[in-house]
C-alpha cells in the first residue's frame, strides 16, 4: 500500500476498520470525535455496525455486549469520557472478553480543556476501573505508530481476551502525516468457541464477571494474573533512539518523547551524549529495559505531560541505581523542543544528587519559565 | 387375560429452555413464573438456540443459571446497552433483557429510555415489584407512596422523594417502541395473559417490528414483609390501581 498524507484520527479509524472491526459504540468528545463522525459514515458503508450512544456510560456497556459476541469491536473517548467508563471496563476485563480503547488523552482533571496532555498515564496503566485486572496500554507517538498500534491491539486483545487501551493525545489525533494503511483483514466467519451467538448443537455460554464464591473468584483473579505475566514476558515493545553510547537517557512517552527526539537531535550535535528511550507499551511497562539502562547512564530525565507520573514507574525499576530527573508540562501545555533541549543542557552537567526532590526541583524550573513565557 | 398397557399421556413438562437447577427465588416470587413463561415462549417459537439473553444486577443476577441459552450478565442497568451492543452485531439473533426496577428504571433509565427511543429490536422483560430485592428491601423509583421500606422507612414521602415511575406509559410515547404492556403475575388469569404478552413481545423482535417490552407486576413477600398469598392480594389491591394493567402501544403491523 502507498503511502498517503492522513489525518490522526481518520487515519486511526480508518486502520480499524481494515483491521476488521464489526461493532463502533462512541459517544462524541473532544478531541477524538473525528473518530466517530468518521465511523458513522464508514461503518455502515460495510455493513458493520455504528452507534451514537447516549453516553460514554452506555457506550462502553455496547462495546461490551458485542465483546460477547466475539466480533471486533471498540470505542474511541477522551479523558473525562474514559472515566464513565471504568466501570464497563472493569467489567469487560473480569469477563475475559476482547475490546479495544482508545484514549485521545486532554487537561484535566476533571472537564479541564480540549489540548493535549499525557494525565490519564495512572488510570490507564494502574487500571482506572476497579479490581484486580491489567490492561495493555499502548502509546503511539505518530501516526503510522497508531495506525500499526490499532491493527496489534485488536490482535493482542484477541489472543488475551485482555482489554487494550491506546493512548494518544490531541497532537496525534489532530496531525497530518505520511503513513500507510494496511489491506483490508478478512472477517472470520464463526465466532471462538466461548462466544454467545446462540446455543446451537452446544451448551450454552455464559460469560458474567460474578463469582459470588470467593473460592472462585480468586481462581478467576489467579487466571488474569498469570495471563498478565505471559504478557510482561512476551509483549513489551519500545523503541530506543541514540541509546547505543548514551550517558544520558530521556524517558518519555507519545508526543512527549517525540518532541523530546527533536531535542536529543540538537543536543547530539553539542556533543552530549543523550539518547531517547520511547516505551510503546505503557503496560507491561519495559521493566527489564529501563533496568539495564539504569546500569550503564549517569542520569535518567524523565519527560511527560502530567505531574510525573510514568517517573515513578521508571523511578522504581531504578532504584536509585542513578539519579531521576523529570521535567512536565501539564493542563494541555505541550513542551517545546528548546524546553527539553535545555534540561538535556542541564543534567549533562549535573552532578546533583536529587534523591526524591526532582519534582521540587522541576516545579521551581517550571515557574521560573512559566514567569519568563509570559 | 389380557394385561392393559398403562399409558401416560405427558400433558406438562419443564421447557427445554430452563435448566433443572432449582431456583433460589423465595416462596411467593414471580421470578419462577416469569422465567418459565419465558422459556416456554423460546420453546413454542422454537428460538432457544439463537437466543441470548442479558442478566441483570437484581435477584436474577443468576438468571443465566436457570435458562437453557446464551447468556450475558450485564452491569446493574446497562442491560440495555448490552443488548444494543449484541443485536447490532448479529441482528439475526434474538436478545432480550431480564431487569428489575432498579436495573431499568434508576441506574438504568437513560440506558433503557434511548433503547426504545432508537428502536433497537431487543424485547425487555421489566419485573416491576415496588423494591429492590436484592439488596434488602430499599425503595424503588416504582416505590408506591406511603410504602415503608429500609431506605424509607416512615414511607415513601413524595414530597421528598417523588412518585413511582410509570415505565409502560412512558416508554410508550418513543416512537422507536413498537410495543408496550403491562401485566401482572398474581394469579393465574393473569398469568395466562402475560405469556401471551411475552409471546408476542419476542413474535415483534422476530418480525422487526422495533422496541418490544412487558412489565410484569411481581411479587417481594420477603421484603414486603408479606406471606405469598398477602403478597399477591397486594399486587391487586395496591400495585394494579397505581400501574394499570394494558396495551400502552401497539404499532397496527402487530396485529394484522
């Protein structure tokens, strides 16, 4: 397939439907509402099936009815919209059921703003419904990224009967690149084995998320968590940029590490010795990769756009081994990449150890800025 | 002499649609009964075997556990959404939903109110008993006035808390229903109707013919604090003048 100029998040729900979603249950909100105007014209072009919910509450409980079934489906949200959710997700994750999310993540918290922000990293990565359950989170930084994501998270949710959630950000959804779809995926004609299509010459199929028996519940609690250590083993994927010889590594996820690359770029060229380290799945979180980097940089500088929250994460994989700096934007501010270019500057030659105060300190270098951008 | 072959004419059996188990439903509930005249329509349509039904949250969360077909259980009022999500999908199978007056008509009243209001050709089984049972005994949006009950325990105030939802009127008004009628299961009569209603109720999702639902006017000895003959008077005294019995919409098609 030839590569064409796409839109964000056209371009995402395009790459499901050659990925062969049958069922598209969203409810409109900025910034991923492209996404169902375009379905609700696409959708019905196959014959697939396309519904304005009336709530983000509803259309989650849609996206898990069909799950049942065994066909494709998903629904496309933002951050306050995500949150109505966590209750069917929680449910969709103790059914074992297969359903793919996607978060067009925005300020917050609560109806916050339209732009971009990376502050949902703890509710979708921790869980955000209730229970014990793990989804995998995916996190694109461009748009052939998240057309490739799209196409692997339905292929993951399937195999794991897991929920998948792909998180981009208004900068995502919203920009044009050049990338290229895939072909159009054929639709299996039967349904697996433990879906509800009718109990035809077969028992019937009962898919429920009630245990009443703690007995069986933690047999069913035992099940998702062994599923989840296949998945930390198998399904970790992350992209690594100027890492062979780096002293220093920024961590950063989405647009965040992408602009970050910009700035790394420059900073190469100053002769600092930086490199980027671009986790894709948020969830399993590259454990063993940080660790070993952790062995061999000076200094560790996280970068996202929330209140460092990826950072304790990589904070407890390191383990003090080297210091953690961070550097955030929040509210839907989207760094530049002089800011990060200038912090890259500045922990080359530091020698500081900051011991748990590198948000202390980072909040100081904030608005310090912040005064000096107005 | 002639030895007279005993016959046994079977004049009564259980559907093929329930499962033997027995249920956990107290004596004096309708849920046994709705759930066999349930069962006995998929067997007379003979559609069990493309049938999925949706659970609720409710006494009949174990639904699932007594009927002989797909099965889902929904989150407690996304019944609807569910069903909405699975007829989409495969519209050529029959779904319904099973739900309380909690599941439908508090936590689920946006849910069941948009099902009708696009049509969606699921058939809803609504059991309208005046309290939520599960949980013990609080009041209900079909709460009568006056009724005491755990979280209402000097009865129900309207002035507070407002007068029960009549759900078969309301629904009544989409034009995406297509039918609508409230029965009752307190004696055999009424019985009878119901299952003609409930028959018909899965006869307009068969022929397409938009949102189908019957509420069923039940029973809660246990929480009405009733023995089971009481509890059926109170459905006829009480309950039949606040929620009429009748046809609240019939799209013509129906019956031609």
């Amino acid at each position: 397939m030839a590569k064409q100029l796409l839109k964000g998040n056209e371009a995402f729900a395009e790459a499901a439907i050659r990925a062969g979603v049958e069922g598209f249950f969203g409810y409109p909100i900025t910034p991923s509402t492209e996404f169902l105007e375009y379905m609700s014209k696409r959708m019905p072009e196959l014959g697939r099936a396309f519904v304005q919910a009336e709530s983000e509450v509803a259309a989650i409980n849609m996206v898990y009815g069909a799950a049942c079934t065994g066909k494709r489906t998903m629904t496309a949200s933002s951050s306050p919209g995500i949150s109505l959710m966590s209750e069917g997700i929680s449910y969709i994750a103790g059914t074992e059921v297969p359903a793919v999310i996607v978060n067009v993540m925005r300020g917050g918290p609560g109806l916050g703003n339209i732009a971009p922000a990376q502050g949902d990293y703890n509710q979708m990565v921790k869980g955000g419904g209730h229970g014990d359950y793990f989804p995998i989170v995916l996190a694109p930084a461009t748009v052939q990224e998240a057309i490739d994501n799209i196409i692997l998270a339905f292929d993951l949710a399937e195999k794991y009967r897991s929920v998948v959630h792909v998180v981009v950000d208004g900068n995502i959804g919203q920009m044009m690149e050049p990338a290229e779809l895939p072909p159009m995926r054929e639709i299996p004609k039967d349904p697996p084995i433990w879906a509800v299509a009718g109990a035809k010459d077969r028992d019937p199929n009962i898919l429920t998320s009630i245990y009443i028996d703690p007995v069986d519940e933690e047999i069913t609690n035992i099940r998702l968590l062994k599923r989840w250590m296949e998945i930390e083993k198998n399904e970790v994927r992350f992209l690594e940029y100027k890492m062979d010889d780096a002293e220093i590594a920024v961590i950063g996820f989405g647009t965040a590490g992408r602009v970050a690359s910009s700035s790394i770029r420059t900073a190469r060229e100053e002769g600092i010795k930086v490199g980027l380290f671009r986790p894709l799945t948020l969830a399993p979180f590259p454990k063993l990769q940080i660790s070993e980097i952790s062995k061999r940089v000076k200094r560790i500088l996280v970068v996202e756009m929330n209140s460092g929250m990826m950072l304790e994460d990589v904070k407890s994989v390191v383990q003090g081994r080297v210091p953690v700096e961070f550097y955030g934007r929040m509210g839907g501010v989207t760094p530049f990449p002089d800011e990060i270019l200038d912090e890259i500057r500045r922990v080359a030659s530091s020698d500081e150890n900051v011991e748990d105060s590198e948000r202390e300190r980072w909040l100081e270098r904030l608005e310090e800025r912040i005064l000096g951008e107005k | 002499m002639a030895i007279e072959k005993i016959t046994d004419t079977l004049i009564y059996q259980r559907s093929e649609s329930l499962t033997e188990l027995h249920t956990h439903y107290c004596p004096g509930c309708t849920h046994g009964i709705a759930h066999r005249l349930i069962a006995e329509v998929l067997d007379d349509l003979d559609i069990r075997e493309k049938t999925i039904g949706v659970a609720p949250v409710g006494c009949s969360v174990f639904a699932y556990n007594y009927f002989n077909c797909d099965f889902v259980e929904a989150a407690h009022g996304r019944a609807p959404a569910m069903a909405t999500g699975i007829k989409r999908v495969l519209p050529k199978k029959t779904v319904f939903t099973y739900q309380g007056d909690g599941d439908l008509a508090s936590i689920g009243m946006a849910e069941i109110m948009h099902a009708a209001a696009r049509g969606e050709n699921i058939t809803v089984i609504f059991i309208n008993n005046a309290i939520y049972g599960m949980t013990g005994g609080q009041m209900a949006p079909t709460t009568l006035p006056g009724m005491k009950t755990t979280s209402s325990p000097l009865g129900r105030d309207v002035e507070l808390a407002g007068y029960p939802i009549k759900m078969a009127e309301i629904l009544a008004n989409m034009e995406g229903a297509g039918y609508i009628v409230r029965r009752s299961l307190h004696n055999p009569a009424n019985i009878r109707k119901a299952k003609k209603a409930i028959r018909t109720a899965f006869e307009v999702q068969e022929r397409g013919l938009g949102f189908a639902m019957v509420e069923l006017l039940s029973t809660c000895p246990t929480n009405w604090k009733l023995n089971p003959q009481e509890a059926m008077d109170f459905v006829q005294e009480y309950m039949v003048p606040v929620f009429p019995l009748g046809d609240y919409k019939v799209r013509p098609e129906i019956n031609e």
